[in-house]
C-alpha cells in the first residue's frame, strides 16, 4: 500500500488512475495549483478548488482511490495582487470540506513582498482553519528560500511538525530534517529528483518525518513514481518498514493531523456508507458503469 | 399542498440534534448566539464546519421519535441515510431561507430573499460531492425548492451518481418544476450512468410519448452496438403502449430480453391504465411463462445474470 501525497491528478488519465490503483496506491493528495492554462480570475479559480473536492474526487473513487486535496493561492497567482485578493475571499469557502487536509501548496516562487503578504496570511488561515501546510519550495534560490520559509511559519506561531516542506533535495534536506519539519522529496524524472538519489538519501538520513511524492502534473512527469522508488528501495536493500515509512506511514501521519485522512477511509470500505456510489438501497442495485 | 411547517422542521431537528450529538449542537448554538443577523456569510462558515462538529456516522432509525412530524414528510427516507452533519446542515440551510417562507412572522436579518437565494447558489457551486447531494436532498424541508430548479438541472447533468441521484430518487423538483425537457433528459441520463429509472421519483406521472420515442432511439442505438440496456427502461414504454403497433413493439423485443427485462415489461403492462393493456399482458405472460411480480423492488432484487 501506497500514498502518493502530492500529485495532480486532474490533469491525469483514467489509464493513469488504473495504473496508479494496479500499483498499490490506495491514497492520493492533490494540492491546489493551477492547471496550466490561463490564470485572470478568482471565478475559474473557484470552479477549480470546487472539482477538486468533487468531481476529481469521485473520478478517483471509481478506481478504487481515496482523493484528498490541500487548497490554497500558489505563489504564482500572489503576484496578481487584484486577483489574489479575490481568491482570498474563496479559500474559506472550501477549507473546512470534508477531505481538505492542508493549506497548500503555498509559499515561494520568485520571493516577492506580494507573495509573502500572501504567504503570511494563509499561514494565519491555517492556524484558524487548524490544518497543516503543504509547502512548495522554491525552484531558485532554494535553500535561501526554503530557510526564509520556516522562519515566517515559526514567526506566525507554527510548529514544525504542522508544515510540510515539499520538493526539498540534497541541499535543503538537513536544514529542514534538524528543524523539525516533514520533509518531502518529489520524484520527478527530469527536473527535481530521480529514484537512485532518493535511495541514497534514505540511507543516509534514515526515515524520519522523510516521505516522497511525484507531484505528477500536466508537464512530462510520472504517476506512478511513488510505487517505482519504492521498488528500488525494496531492491537496495532498505528494508520493508523503512519503504512503508518513506511510501505509506509519514505522509499518512502528517496529515492526519487535519483530522481529514484516517486509515480506516480505504481500510474499512464500510466506514462511511453514504460515500458508497452504489446507492443505498436493494432498489438501486446496479454498478455504476466505469467507461473503459 | 399542504404548506410545510418549516419552523417546525427547524425546532425538531435542532431539539434531535441536542439529545444525540451534544457537543456539536452547543457548538453551533454558540455559533448562532454569535451571530444573531445569520447572513450568507455566516452560513457558508456554519456549513463548512459541520464536518468538524458533528459526526460521520449515519442517523439512521434513531431519530425517529425527535423528528415525528419532519419523517411524516420525508417522503424518499433521506434522513435516516444522512450522516449528523448533514442533519446539522440541513438546518443551518432552513434557519437561513426560513425568511422566505410565507408562513414566517420574525424579523427578516440582513438578507432579502434575492440574496438567499444567490447565497445557496453559490453554496451549491463550491460544494463537494456529499455537500451538493446534501443540498439536493435538503430541498424537500427548504421553503426555496423552486427557485432551485437550475442547480437540480446542473445535478442531473453530472456523472456523479451520488449527486444525480439525489435529485432523481431523492427529491420531488423534477417532478414538480421540470418541464418535458428536462423531465425527459433526467430519465435518458439514468440510462447512460445506469441508475434506475424505475425508482426516479414521478417517473410514472411524468411519462410522455416523446420520451418513449426517445428511449425506443436509445434502444436501437445500444441494440445496434450489441451493448446491455437497463432491465427498466422498457417500464416507461409499457405504460404508455396502448395500440396493436406498441403491443408489437413489445412482444418482439421481449422474446430477445433478460428474464429481469421480461418482468419490467409484464409488471407494468399490468400497472398500466390502458384499457387493452392488462390483457396483453396477460398473453405476455402465458406465451412466454413470465412471473407477475408484486413490486418493482422485487425485480430490482433479481440477479443480473438470469436470462
């Protein structure tokens, strides 16, 4: 059993949705970023955070998925100070919805005043809210960025073990591991991490508050990234309970934090009879039909 | 109809949810001392917090004797497969449009009731999938349901079965305050996301030949494919069928049908109020051996795989 903790999987497939469930990844956890397309108002912004609380949702339910999602404004949008405003206005709306289990992602882009006003005050939403945060690292200046990050949570009153710090690397990893946060790695092909790296991380620094995700998007990226690492690390010799760590159990424990994500959501297929699709009733006792 | 006496609903399940969920009910009841001009704002924020305050588990039979007068006109049985929370939302959403009712002598707070009706607009619009069906199902107990009609349109145009469903099975807008076509566009997307037709609630008061014509077009187009039709879709056809031709139409396709097909076209031949139909019906059945049963849940019982 996996949980692939960050990935998009709006702009995915159905076929990525069967290979994800064929691959033992039972949970996944979407945070809200912007599909690639054009970013000029609060009200598409809404209709997105509304599909993933719905139908994504239940797009991933016809597989056999569990889908949660973090919901926030990215650093991008903060830039775009009328819009940013507007989708401030929102995010209350969707942030206490059954399945939300974080702010997120927010934080850093550019490093720009706009996107830490915007920062601060979802740190602010998080703390009434009481959820944890997902948080993106920057691509430049990462490690400035990523220290400048942890300071503003601590300064708004957060613990470490509330924020998860995403997309970290080489550079980053011992600054946020010896500060106390969760420390997430993305697996992504090209760009951030590759799967031999990431062995060689687990066998350096153990397994911690340390989880992997593949942030799988609308870009050349793999969704079954997750389940693939953890084949690797099964073949490096670490051992099945620190794979269960790094793959399963840390993600799940951050953020069930939220009080949103439980084991029991996919453990116990009978724990909330009104989530079932089948219906209720003998009267409607047909399968829904899963288009192939 | 009787006018619902909605402050009655309002008093029954706030009085329901302080007897079984304690410590959510105080909560919201601070949260509505605090805010004593309930506007838009204050019931989004209410609503939201449901799922932190109330519990996740299904009222079930357990409120009954708290909410007599509100299950006498819970005519689809919604509330007992509600969770509390959504027991809980359902009030949040009536202490909010209970304004608009015309039986209402309080005060009217901030809002006009253009402005409550936008509010639950824009509260089905960001909703998730339990919290729209939620709203589907809570039209029933909501002095508003007809100024809904566009979000039950919206819903019964989704894939998502839980949320067509709510308005299909779950409340009585279609039947009341769609017009034909969108009476027969519900009834066609039961089919293509295989939900029953049968148990669509006014399927019967609201059949049209229209509708027959297009589900017969529905049939040829899946026939044609070789793909499996829903056991009963042949029930709209059988109940309007009332010449030789429909007759026709009838005993040709059922020679070819599932048993559990066979049964839908017999029973409602029999329920129909044609006059040649019960006798058709009747050869139906010694030609070709089919049981009469008693009620639609019956077939619906029957195994798939009979043929």
């Amino acid at each position: 059993m996996y949980i692939d903790p960050h990935i998009h999987m709006s702009a995915r497939t159905t076929d990525d949705y069967q290979a994800m469930a064929d691959a033992g990844i039972v949970a996944v956890i979407e945070p809200a970023f912007w599909l690639g397309q054009p970013r000029t108002s609060a009200d598409t912004y809404r209709d997105y955070l509304a599909s993933l609380v719905g139908w994504e949702r239940f797009r991933a339910s016809q597989f056999g998925i569990k889908h949660y999602c973090a919901i926030g404004l990215n650093s991008k949008e903060a830039n775009n100070e009328a819009l940013a405003e507007a989708v401030m206005d929102v995010l209350p709306l969707f942030l206490a919805k059954e399945g939300v289990v974080a702010v997120g992602e927010i934080g850093f882009d550019e490093q720009t005043p706009l996107e830490e006003k915007y920062f601060r005050a979802q740190l602010d939403l998080a703390k009434q809210f009481d959820l944890p945060v997902m948080v993106h690292t920057p691509h430049r200046d990462k490690l400035k960025g990523t220290i400048l990050t942890m300071d503003i949570c601590e300064e708004h009153g957060l613990k470490p073990e509330q924020v998860i710090i995403d997309h970290n690397n080489e550079n980053t990893v011992k600054d946020v591991l010896d500060r106390g946060y969760w420390t997430a790695f993305t697996l992504y092909p090209q760009t951030k991490m590759g799967s031999e790296r990431m062995v060689n991380i687990v066998k350096q620094y153990g397994t911690e508050r340390i989880f992997i995700d593949s942030s799988a998007d609308w870009g050349v990226s793999d969704p079954l990234s997750v389940a693939k690492t953890a084949n690797l690390m099964l073949q490096s010799e670490i051992s099945a309970a620190d794979v269960e760590m790094v793959c399963y159990r840390n993600a799940l424990n951050a953020y069930s934090q939220s009080g949103q994500i439980s084991e029991d959501d996919w453990k116990d297929a009978s724990f909330d009879q009104s989530e079932l699709f089948e219906g209720n009733s003998v009267l409607r006792g047909q399968k829904p039909e899963v288009k192939a | 109809m009787t006018e619902i006496e909605y402050a009655r609903v309002l008093d029954e399940i706030n009085a329901c949810l302080h007897h079984h969920q304690p410590q959510g009910a105080q909560k919201l009841a601070a949260y509505f001392d605090q805010h004593p001009t309930f506007d838009a704002r204050a019931m989004y924020f209410a609503f939201g917090m449901c799922s932190r305050w109330f519990a996740k588990d299904l009222v079930g039979a357990t409120a009954d004797s708290a909410l007599l007068y509100t299950a006498s006109i819970d005519n689809f049985e919604v509330i007992p497969r509600w969770r509390w929370r959504d027991l809980a939302r359902c009030m949040i959403l009536l202490r909010y449009t209970l304004p608009i009712s015309a039986l209402y002598s309080g005060e009217d707070s901030c809002d006009t009731p253009e402005t409550r009706i936008s509010a639950l607009q824009k509260l089905f619009n960001s909703a998730d999938v339990q919290e729209a069906a939620l709203l589907m199902q809570s039209l029933a107990f909501l002095p508003c349901v007809q100024d809904c009609v566009m979000q039950a349109r919206e819903a019964v145009r989704s894939n998502v079965i839980q949320l067509f469903s709510a308005v299909a099975h779950d409340s009585p807008i279609a039947q009341r305050f769609f017009d034909d076509n969108s009476w027969n566009q519900l009834v066609l997307k039961a089919a293509f996301l295989a939900q029953p037709i049968h148990a669509i609630v006014g399927v019967r008061e609201r059949n049209n030949a229209e509708l027959v014509d297009m589900l017969k077009d529905y049939i040829r187009e899946r026939q044609a494919a070789s793909r499996e039709l829903p056991w009963d879709i042949w029930a709209p056809i059988a109940w309007l069928a009332d010449d030789d031709d429909a007759l026709n139409y009838l005993q040709q396709q059922c020679s070819n049908l599932p048993e559990k097909s066979q049964a839908a076209i017999v029973l409602a031949l029999h329920e129909s109020t044609m006059p040649q139909a019960k006798l058709w019906c009747d050869q139906l059945q010694q030609s070709m051996a089919i049981p009469l049963y008693a009620q639609w849940s019956d077939i619906a019982a029957l195994s798939d795989s009979i043929s």
